[in-house]
C-alpha cells in the first residue's frame, strides 16, 4: 500500500438542538475568547437561524460582533471587509454560520486576524501561513462540507474564483445541528445535496490523493446522501432525512479534503463566477457530461461506487442514478436554463482549462476541445 496523509478537523459535535448551547460547546475550542467575530449571510440571520446560538453567547458573558454581508461566491472585497470589522472589533476567536459561502470567508478571515499575511499571498496549495484565531464553523445547509475541509474558494477580479487550500484551514471545530436545516428550500436542499454526493465521486475517483480513509468516508457519505436525499426534499421537517443529509455532507468533505475534487468541481466554477448560479447547482448541471467522458478511465470505481449504493455494478447504472435524481428533485439540467449561451463556453473552457489546481486529480486528462464538448452536451 501506497503511503498516505489524513487530517481533518479534531473536534466533531454532531447532536440536534447543538446551536443552543454553542458558547458552552465550542468554549473549549475557542480558548475562552471573549469576543467572537460572528460570520454569515443575511438569509441566515434573516431566517432566526442564529438567534439561539448569539443567545447563548450572551448568557455566557461573550461579545460577539456580527458580520451578515456575505455573499455567494464571496468577492475579495467582501472577505477584506469582514476581517476589518473583525480588527475593528478585536475579535478574539471567529464562528463561521451559515453555507460555503460564510464558512468560508470566516476561514479565510481567521487567517487574516491571526497574522500579517496578505490574501493575495494565500491563493494555490499550502502558501497560508499560521497563525491564525481560533475557528468554529457551524454549517445551515447539507453540501459543501466546508465545516471540515481546508479549502476555501473566493472570487477575485470580476468573475474568476481562487482557491486557498492549506492545512491552516482546517477549523477546531465543526457542530452539527440538523435543526438548523429543516427549513431549507427544497431546491436548496436538492442541489446542496447533489453538490455533497459530487464531492463523494470525485474523492473516490481522485487521481493523485485517493487513499484508504477517503474512500471509506467517500462510500459512507454516498450510502447515507442517497438514501436521504429524496426523503428530505419531498419532506422537508424529516429530522432524520435532514440528520443523514448533514453527515454525509461532512463525510464527503472530509474524504474530498483530502482526496481533492477534479473536473466537475472545474467546469463548475465558470457557472459560479460569471453567472452567480448557486455553487450545488452548478456541479449538479455539469456532472452527467463529466462522469460520461470520465467513465473509460474510471468504470472500475464508478461501478463500486454504484455497487456501494445498491445499483448494478457498471459506471452507467451510477450515472442513469445520478441523472434520475436530479429529474426527480427537479434540478436544471441545461446550461441554457442558466442563462448560458453558446458563445458563452470558449470564455468557459478557457476558464478551466487553466485549472491547474483541479483538473490534475480527474481520473481522465481534459483537454479545452473536451470541455468545449462537454458543455455543449448540456447547452
């Protein structure tokens, strides 16, 4: 066997009803901070979501400060403005609440209050530098797995998006709290959903990283995603739909934090950045045509993948699979349905074609005459 690495987050709380007793949980892990900078979107703190767990900070003798201006694919502007009002604040430790997109600006400003590094040093593998202040992240939709990966993904200039990975990332602690999610929109639930069984494929399927431990979480994140997902989009108070959705959720992450994602993840990103189309469902869309192309270099994992989820052991049973899903949870499936027209894919293509930070873990070399085919499949 083939020497591997694992890291992941060392602290996991998992437990309905968690965000109530948030200071108390996440005490530990924050050093005793008393000023806690708070990291989230207006639609979560819209929704209430927050209220319970700001309460306990409260009861507890904690300041915190509360930053809502995230945004979707969050824009260098927007994380610089979180860290000053952190600076401002003097934040002590950070709580990212919310989906991707505050978890991961509060990753990202974290690193920013804890050093002297600049962002635009940060961008590609292992460049951020430690220290940083104490993380908590605390996810309200069931798909990035942000709470536990050591990747953060930002929009620089007007529509590209750069990554951050580094083990710097990596949270001290993630809470699960399925509550936090009963009353996700059923589309929002279907495409974040879709998003975390991607990050499960393309683990497995990952070309330089694939290990032992990534692949168990990989095949256990599918299990549960796919016997839930359905369940929780045509009910959305189904507690236990909502539990397994966010542990797959975070399983998948961990097993694609380390065994990073490839071409959908790719293709994905120019839906994001040019067109502002959800991040879940932008893998939703491009992922037929991807699993397609891959499938002569990666039928032996696809079938197990299959195999592992009940369908017949053939890389075309998972992807009839994952096609039946998306009809049956009413996810766009044309890039048309997005705004996308044909002579919007060569800016696409070229768009991932330089991405040399992805592209080098899909099972199958991509080359832009493939991706141009690929997105014209879905046109």
């Amino acid at each position: 066997m083939p020497g591997f690495e694992f890291r992941t987050v060392p602290t996991i709380v998992c437990r309905p009803g968690a965000a109530k007793n948030l200071a108390a949980i996440a005490a530990p892990s924050l050093n005793g901070a008393q000023r806690v900078l708070v990291v989230t979107d207006r639609g979560v703190r819209g929704a209430g979501l927050l209220d319970a767990a700001l309460a306990s900070f409260d009861d507890a003798g904690v300041e915190t400060r509360v930053y809502d201006q995230v945004v979707a694919d969050p824009p260098e502007d927007v994380v610089l403005a979180c860290a000053a009002a952190g600076r401002e604040f003097g934040a002590q430790a950070v709580l990212g609440f919310g989906g991707g997109s505050p978890m991961d600006t509060a990753k990202v400003v974290a690193l920013l209050l804890g050093g002297t590094q600049k962002l635009e040093d940060m961008y590609g593998m292992n460049r951020a530098a430690v220290p940083r202040l104490p993380l908590a992240l605390v996810p309200t939709t069931a798909g990035t797995g942000s709470e536990v990966t050591s990747v953060a993904v930002i929009t620089t200039g007007e529509t590209s998006k750069r990554g951050i990975a580094a083990p710097a990332l990596y949270a001290d602690l993630a809470v699960l709290d399925a509550d936090l999610t009963l009353g996700l929109p059923e589309h929002v639930t279907a495409a974040t959903g879709i998003d975390a069984m991607v990050h499960a494929i393309e683990a497995y399927t990952g070309k330089r990283f694939k290990n032992p431990v990534s692949d168990a979480l990989a095949l256990a994140a599918m299990r549960r995603l796919h016997g839930a997902l359905e369940r929780a989009c045509a009910d959305g108070s189904d507690r236990a739909a909502r539990a397994d959705m966010l542990l797959g959720a975070m399983l998948a992450g961990q097993a694609f934090s380390n065994s990073p994602v490839g071409g959908v993840h790719a293709m994905a990103y120019p839906l994001g950045g040019i067109f502002h189309v959800p991040h879940g469902l932008s893998n939703s869309v491009v992922l037929p045509p991807v699993l397609r192309f891959n499938a002569p270099a990666a039928e032996t994992l696809y079938s197990e993948l299959a195999q592992n989820i009940g369908l017949a052991t053939s890389s075309a049973a998972l992807i009839e699979e994952m096609e039946r899903i998306a009809d049956a949870v009413g996810i766009e499936r044309r890039l048309s349905q997005l705004g996308v027209s044909h002579n919007d894919i060569p800016r696409m293509a070229e768009d991932v074609a330089a991405n040399d930070r992805l592209l080098p873990n899909n099972p199958r070399e991509m080359t832009y005459d493939d991706i141009v085919a690929m997105y014209e499949e879905i046109l």
